[in-house]
C-alpha cells in the first residue's frame, strides 16, 4: 500500500514537474518582433549646453502659489523661446493658468486623433542646510564626468528640453506631422499640478479635441541591474499611475502640568494611533500592471526564473513574499503608509492640548481615497483620534492603460529603435508617484508615463536627493525617443 501510495505521489510530482516546465518552455514573447535600430544624428555638445542652461534657472514650485517666483518661470519662457526659435515660429505657444505652456503643432490630417506630449518646468526645492552636500552647485548646470548637474535635470527639465530639441530639429528637416501634437509643460507638478496641467486638459476639453491617439508625460525608465536574473535594461512604461492622499490624525483633550499626567497623554493617544497604522500595512495584491510586467518579463529572463513566472498560479505566494521584502517592489503591490508629519508639545513640561500627526498614502489600483480612510479609521479604532483628509490636494489612481493596444506597441518599438541596449525589454508598471498624466484619465485609453533615461538603483535617490544628475546620454537618447516617436505617431 504504502508503494502504490509512493509510486502515485512520485509521478504526481513528475506530471507537476513537467507541466512547470512545459509551461516556461512555451511562455510567449510579448516583445515587437523586428526591430531595428535607427540612427539620429544630434549635435550632442550643443544640446547639452542648452539643456545645462534650463537647469540654471531655478523654477521652484511651492505648496503656496503665492511664494513661487514668477520671475524665474518668465526668464525661462524667454530662454525657450530665444533657444527654439523654429518652434516658436512654427508653433502657436499659449500661457495656461498663469506659467504653463500649451503649444500645438497642426498636423496635416486634422481627423487623426492628437498626441499630447507632456513634462513639467517646476522643480522642488533644494532642502536647506544641504547646499553643501552637492558636488556641484544645484542650479549651476555643471556638465562633467559624463552627467548635467543640478536640479531638473531628472525631473522633469530633461523632458522639456528633450522634447523641445527633438522638434527643433524636426523643423529644420522640414518635417511636418500628419497629427497635431500638443505640447503640456505645466509648471505646478510638483505641488499637484491643479493651475497647470489641469488647467491645460480642461482647456483642451472646451476646444474639443478629444480623444486622444496617446498621451504620455514622465514616469517610466529604463532600468538597468534591477530586475534580479535579467542582465539587460527593461524600459518600465507606466500604464498606470498610484493615487495620492494625506490623512491627519488628530487628538485634541485637556492640557495641564506634567507632574500630575493622566493615564494616557494626547501624544501617547497619537503614538499608539500611528504604531497601529504602521503596523497594519494595506493588504498586497498581484494583480493588474503588476501582474502584466511578469508577462512581459518573463519570457525573457533566465530559465529558471521563467518557470516561477510562467506558473504564478503555484509560486505567486512565494514571489509577493519576496517583493514585500524590497520597499521599492513592494510599493508596486500595495497601498503604502508613510508617516510624514508629528506635532505635539511646546515645552516640557506642559502636556499638550492638541497633538497631530499626517500620514501620507499611496494608493494601487483598485483602491479609492474613500476606502483607504474608512480602513484607516478601522485600524485605529479609537473614538479619541480624528482621522480626516488633510491638504489641498489628492488624487484616486489613474485608470489602468491598455498595453495590448497599438499606441503602446508603437511605444515599445520606438524605445527598442533608439535605447543603446541591444537586448532591451519593454513591460508596463505602475508609476508610484503622482505625475500631471493623471489629468488625462478619462480623455483617452492610452495614456503612458515613460522617458528613456537610464536609472541605477542609486538613482532613484537623487530625483528630489541631493546630487540630482542626468547622465549625458540618458539626455541624448531622450532627444532621440521624441523625434522618433512623433515620426512613428504618424503610423498609428
């Protein structure tokens, strides 16, 4: 009995095996078939210093519209237009919502469907005390040892001028497109973009002009050694973008002098609200652009991690435990929590009348700015803490863009024509931040958040970091990436 028993689970486990295996061997490429590389001539000294001259106005954003120096938005408005003279003869430029800039290319064929091209001016602020901490100076544009200092370069100055110099030297060949294409730079995406890119989309509404064929802003990268048993790069597009809400906890009770303390303070109230929230994260999910970057990866990487990702169904389990161990995959699972803010008392021996603490959430796909403060409310579970939406701005996450469809296809191919990478990979992911992208949700299915430029695992640091840098040709290829997607556009 006990043989047949041994006998039966041993060809269970063959079966099991080989079914594995079957499936890795059999799991279909998703990457454009051929492709060839094309080349672009750009006059890369050139255009490094006119990109070094963007960075060396500082267009800092801030929470109040009313500290924001205009001056800096104006002289570099003036700097565009004095630098791309093709563009602004050419293109009719607007002023959005006092500093953004809407331009529109009038392609020939006005019933195909637009393209709107988008990045941002704004920069955030470089922290106080942390000048010296540079290599360079952050608004220098210092260009050595193969980068562009300086802040914006990373976000989102690289795509202003990429796509600028793309289209001034589409101009000079002659070049004019069969689709009008839209060109967003808002100049308030870093504080949530609501007077810039908002702006922008609505008055594009009232004119009518959609839908649109693609609409892709910044997000996305070309990832190089961070995906484990890939060698290559993977061009990550964002499909998707995460939601964005603050929630403040509040406790509010009687002061009084420290040396006759009730038995819980209005702090400790709060201490204990937030060690519950920090630990009771949300639940991870492998699902959506997750789920799909597995598809598209796949395929390609070595043979033994292709049979885990061709059978999530038996190793789904193990993976997301393996991803909730990095904090940069598991954000891309989860609705993550971080507390920001903690404000209690004014001198030690007082206790505190009020103590106040904001939590900041990051919200995947499927979730909702509702669902996430009723589930935090459940978490703390104490009448004595207020939880409530805290600041001006939130967002729910953007719909989920189709990756099957043609504007993402062409996408693929022209990332595979340009990147130096001969054995680059494209998938879809969720951006974890917030970018002005999501004002187009909605007004088309194909909305996409991707520039090509190369990002080391120490990168990500720097974007909003200390020693904010732009590789010079991560630059160059994103010149490149434009003028060959608006050449490609046209095919759609």
């Amino acid at each position: 009995m006990i043989k047949k028993i041994s006998l039966a689970l041993l060809s269970l486990f063959v079966v099991l095996g080989a079914s594995l295996v079957f499936r890795a061997q059999t799991m279909p490429s998703l990457q454009p078939e051929g492709v060839a590389p094309v080349s672009i001539m750009v006059d890369e000294a050139a255009a490094l210093q006119r990109f070094a001259g963007a960075i060396r106005i500082p267009t800092i954003s801030h929470e109040e519209s009313e500290n924001t120096d205009t001056t800096q938005f104006l002289a570099l408005h003036a700097y565009f237009e004095e630098t791309y003279p093709l563009v602004h003869e050419h293109l009719a430029r607007e002023i959005v919502g006092g500093l953004s800039l809407l331009y529109t290319w009038q392609g020939t064929q006005r019933d195909l469907e637009p393209v709107v091209l988008m990045a941002h001016q704004d920069v955030v602020p470089v922290i106080p005390g942390t000048e010296e901490d540079w290599s360079h100076p952050p608004f220098a544009g210092v260009i050595a040892d193969g980068f562009v200092w300086g802040r914006g370069t990373m976000d989102d100055k690289v795509g202003v001028v990429s796509i600028l110099e793309a289209i001034e030297a589409l101009l000079a060949e002659g070049f004019q497109p069969r689709r009008t294409h839209y060109l967003a730079f808002g100049h308030d995406e870093e504080v949530g973009g609501a007077r810039g890119a908002s702006a922008i989309a609505d008055l594009l509404a009232t004119r009518e002009v959609e839908p649109y064929a693609y609409v892709i802003d910044e997000g996305g990268l070309v990832a190089r050694g961070m995906v484990p048993g890939l060698d290559g790069a993977v061009a990550l597009i964002g499909t998707a973008e995460k939601g964005y809400v603050n929630l403040e906890l509040l406790v509010e009770g009687d002061g009084g002098h420290s040396s006759t303390p009730p038995e819980s303070t209005n702090i400790g109230i709060l201490a204990a609200a937030i060690s519950r929230v920090e630990e009771t994260p949300f639940p991870a999910h492998l699902e959506g652009p997750a789920l799909e970057s597995f598809a598209y990866i796949g395929a390609e990487i070595g043979f033994l991690p292709r049979v885990v990702f061709a059978n999530l169904w038996l190793f789904g389990p193990l993976v997301k435990r393996l991803m909730l161990m990095d904090p940069s995959s598991a954000s891309s699972l989860r609705t993550t929590t971080a507390v920001t803010i903690v404000e209690g008392g004014v001198k030690a021996n007082v206790l505190p009348i009020r103590a106040r603490a904001v939590v900041n959430h990051r919200i995947r796909p499927g979730e909702t700015i509702s669902s996430v403060l009723e589930r935090v409310r459940e978490v703390v579970d104490d009448d004595r803490v207020q939880v409530q939406v805290f600041g001006d701005w939130s967002a729910d996450p953007s719909p989920v863009s189709d990756a099957s469809g043609a504007p993402f296809q062409m996408l693929a191919r022209t990332i595979m024509q340009v990147v130096p990478e001969d054995d680059v990979i494209v998938a879809p992911y969720v951006v974890p931040g917030g970018t002005d992208a999501k004002y187009y949700s909605g007004r088309s299915r194909h909305v996409f958040r991707f520039l090509p430029t190369p990002m080391e695992s120490d990168a990500l640091q720097r974007i909003h970091g200390t020693n904010e840098r732009m590789s010079t040709e991560g630059f160059v290829t994103s010149i490149k990436f434009f003028q060959q997607l608006i050449r490609n556009s046209d095919g759609l």
